[in-house]
C-alpha cells in the first residue's frame, strides 16, 4: 500500500531532488540551497551533493539570517560499547525560502537526543541518541579539543558498561 502511495504521489522530495531515499523513509521539510536540495527526512538531513547524515550524527545545527550551519560528526572508533566521535569543521546552507526546514531540524536533533552530560574532569560529552531505524539507544562520546582521547576513550568504556548493567534484557 505504501509503494502505491508513493507511486500515486510520489516521495515528497522536491523536483530535481537526486538522493535515493529508503523504502520507509519521508520527506518532512526541504529547501533550495543554489540548484541543490537541503532535504530533512525521518532518517536524517540530506545535504547538497546529495549526502545523508543521521540525525543522530548531526552534532550541532543553528538558524541565522538566511543559513542553516551544520556540524557533521563522523563516528573515530569505539570504546567497549560507545562511539567516539570526532565533528568536521561547520557547513553553511543559505537557505532562500527555508519554509520548515529549521524547525524540523531543530526537532529532529533534539529529539534523537534521551541525555546527555559533559563530564570537565575527562573534558568529553557523554550523549545518549535514539539511532533512526535501531532499538534503543547508543552512548556517543565527544572528546573536547585537547583532551586525552586515550584517556575519554579508557572512561567512556566504565561508562558504556554500567549503562549496560542498568538495562533490562532483551
């Protein structure tokens, strides 16, 4: 039913939209950035090329004037059941006609994350975020610039364990 609805009326992407969107996944807000999309969808925010980031992986989005700036975070490895992840450098979208593509950004980040706590003895963020399309949730760790990484690496392993401890089994 639902392939026959997206076949009647199709994705919900923009006109000129050339990202392959997931069987399940639906557009919630766009917006042109040149002759490029910035798509939000239920699985994350398409930038222009077009390129899929998670919501769960967009670690910081601000609205300014006519902009949407996106800090992207990539996962740098594990530390026993955590991600390290480590953020590229800002990207900004001026955005013409915007319409609800801040607002559902703005949502969707905060919604993917249950908590989170920076922890200035280690000099790391500890967030806890709903991954769209996995049950339950994933302990990401941000190291702060100039921080032990081996160190928040050695701390966000106790960390990831005890959460595990705390959970009901599956």
């Amino acid at each position: 039913m639902r392939e026959l609805f997206r076949k009647v009326f199709g994705s919900g992407a923009p006109e000129g939209f050339t990202g392959a969107l997931e069987r399940d996944e639906h557009v919630l807000a766009s917006a042109g950035v040149g002759s490029e999309w910035l798509v939000a969808t239920t699985y994350g925010l398409w930038l222009p090329g077009p390129r899929r980031v998670g919501w769960h992986l967009v670690s910081k989005a601000t609205w300014s004037g006519n902009a949407l700036a996106v800090t992207e975070s990539v996962e740098d490895g594990t530390a026993g059941a955590a991600v390290v992840l480590r953020d590229l450098a800002p990207q900004r979208f001026p955005l013409e006609t915007p319409g609800k593509v801040p607002e559902v950004v703005h949502a969707r980040v905060t919604a993917s994350i249950k908590s989170r706590d920076h922890n200035e003895t280690v000099g790391a963020w500890f967030v806890q975020r709903k991954v769209t399309g996995r049950d339950g949730v994933v302990l990401q760790v941000r190291p702060d610039p100039g921080a032990d990484v081996e160190r928040v690496r050695e701390v966000a392993a106790t960390v990831a364990a005890k959460i595990s401890k705390l959970r009901p089994e599956s």
